[in-house]
C-alpha cells in the first residue's frame, strides 16, 4: 500500500515522503479500513516537526482522524463488521495518510449517515475538542456570547457550529478576508479580521460593554492576552492549544480581580480516564449532525498526492476552512 512517512522530523514539505509499505493487518481488538478520507489537523504539523505531546518512533505516518471502510476485524472485536463505514483516530505510527490503516476498535465509531466521506472524516478530533470544550469542561448557555479565535481553523470552525447549535451569540475571529468570508458561512454573528481590526473594541461593542461570556483560545499569544481585556464579569477562557507559537503566562491576579475563570482542555486523556465519556460525545455528535445543526465545511478535497503540500500549507496559516485527502 501506498503511504506518506515521516523519517527525518522537518517541515511537513521535506519531512513527508510517499512510499510503498507493507499492508496492515488488524490485531485482536483492532480493525483494518481502507482510507476514505483524512483531515489535516495542526497535530499532524506539529507531529512532523517533532513538536507534538506524542512522539512516535521513526518513520511514521501522521493522519490522526479519518472515515474509512472496514475491511479486516481482529480477534475480539464486536462492535463492527467488513464493509462498515467508521470515522475515528488510527493508531500512530501508522496514521491515516495512506491508503489502509489500523485503528483500535474503542477508538472508531460508526460514520453519520447524512455525511459525506470528507464530511465524516472531520467530525472526530475538532468537533470532540470543542464539544467536551463547551458542554464538559464549561456549560455554555443558550444567550451567552463565546468568541472563537482562529474561527476558519479546524478546531475553531467546529467551535464556531456547536456555538450556534447551543444557542450562543459567537463571535469569530480570522486572519484575513478568505476566513472571514468562511466564518460567515460557518454561522457567527460577527466577524473579525484581526489583520484589520482589533477585536476587544469590537467585542465590547457587541456585548454592550459586558464582554465574552467563554472564549475558546487555540492561538495562545497575544489572542489570549487581550481576551483578558474583554472577557466578562464570571467568564471562562478555555486554553485549547498554542497555535500561534507562544505560550502565555497568565496573570492569576487578574483572573482574581476580574473573576473570571482559566480553564484547560486536553481531549486525548479521555481516551485514558474516561473512554465512555468519548463515546457519549459521539452520540450527541451524530445527532447534531443528523439534524442538520452542525456540519463540517469542508472547504478542500485533495488527492493522496497533495498530503505534504497541503499540510505544509495548514503549518504556514495559509488555508482556508478544512482540508480533506482522499486516496
């Protein structure tokens, strides 16, 4: 089979090499797809620089969620059968940048039917993140204001959905007129370009003075630091990730005077403290999805070829909504 691998960790451009492997074979608990469809997501960036929390052993295949079609069960597996369509997290170092993979069968879930295979393929890592982000980790209210950074990225856009679908105000905020243009399709009430404008003006504006109810933070940096300045008497800054490079250092004496709540998410320990947790996501998830109340907004559909240019481009900022690799 056909798979891009990772030997020397570098830029996704020069790191990632399309090779010829040996097929997989599922194990006891496990079951083979065939690749559907694959998501970039920024872990796979940070995977090939050698900059993720996981470090699998060289080489490696990124790919961390994808839609497939099973076509091998393992010993002991229940719960699926050949031919079944599943969306869910392969198992590195073999990801789902290639044409079969392996996943365990806790991990994978039945596809939505009223998804396509790029939609359903998306509808793993962002849409869990920014749901156990919302609803777990805070409660988001139906008129409450949440403001989204990075609202055209793939956390971030699902963020953006299950907002509105909560019954949220939402504010999103991009990084140029193309995701702008992308988050007004997503559904937020207002968006902002940070390349023009400053959103903590704009952001009290729209609240009247109050502020961000939640804000939802991939970036880090300085989009965490004026959140600070327009987050809401008893509001919650979830710290999602540090896309943007840089690691703030809150100052707690703020969040004192100001009472407002700092709040971290790491979704991948669910898989160890509380698997059940991730399965009863998914249920809502799919019926949200079903509803017609969520829907990734796939905005690419590339072949297996344009995995290293295209991920090399989610590394830079430079895409748009989400990208989707098709074998």
């Amino acid at each position: 089979m056909k798979a891009w691998r990772v030997h020397e960790l570098g830029e996704p451009r020069t790191a990632l090499h399309l090779e010829d492997v040996p097929d997989s074979t599922a194990g006891p608990g496990q079951v083979l797809v065939r690749v559907l469809a694959a998501p970039a997501n920024f872990p796979d960036v940070l995977l090939c620089r050698g900059e993720y929390q996981i470090k699998p052993p060289l080489p490696f295949t990124p790919g961390v969620e994808l839609c497939g079609e099973v076509v091998a069960v393992g010993d002991g597996v229940t719960r699926f059968a050949v031919g079944d369509r599943v969306i869910g997290n392969p198992n590195l170092p073999g990801g789902g940048f290639a044409e079969m993979a392996v996943m365990d069968e806790v991990n994978t879930f039945a596809a939505p039917p009223g998804l396509d295979d790029a939609e359903a393929s998306a509808l793993s890592i962002g849409y869990q993140t920014s749901w156990f982000a919302l609803h777990r980790r805070t409660q988001l209210k139906p008129g409450e204001t949440l403001l989204v950074h990075a609202a055209a990225g793939g956390v971030g856009s699902a963020a953006v959905q299950l907002g509105k679908a909560a019954g949220a105000k939402v504010i999103g905020v991009v990084g140029g007129a193309d995701k702008a243009d992308y988050c007004r399709r997503l559904g937020a009430d207002l968006v902002i370009d940070r390349r023009t404008e400053d959103f903590v003006p704009l952001v009290k504006e729209f609240t009247g003075g109050r502020g961000a109810d939640v804000v939802y933070d991939p970036v880090g940096g300085d989009a965490y630091a004026k959140s600070t300045k327009c987050i809401a008497f008893e509001g919650r800054i979830l710290i999602i990730g540090f896309a943007g490079g840089t690691i703030p250092t809150p100052g707690l004496n703020h969040a004192l005077i100001k009472n407002y709540s700092i709040i971290g998410l790491h979704w991948g320990l669910y898989k160890q403290y509380n698997q059940q947790a991730i399965a009863d996501c998914h249920e809502e998830l799919t019926r949200l999805a079903e509803s017609g109340a969520i829907k990734p907004l796939i905005s690419e559909r590339l072949s297996l070829a344009d995995v290293a240019d295209g991920i090399g481009r989610l590394g830079d900022g430079s895409t748009v909504g989400r990208l989707v690799f098709q074998p």
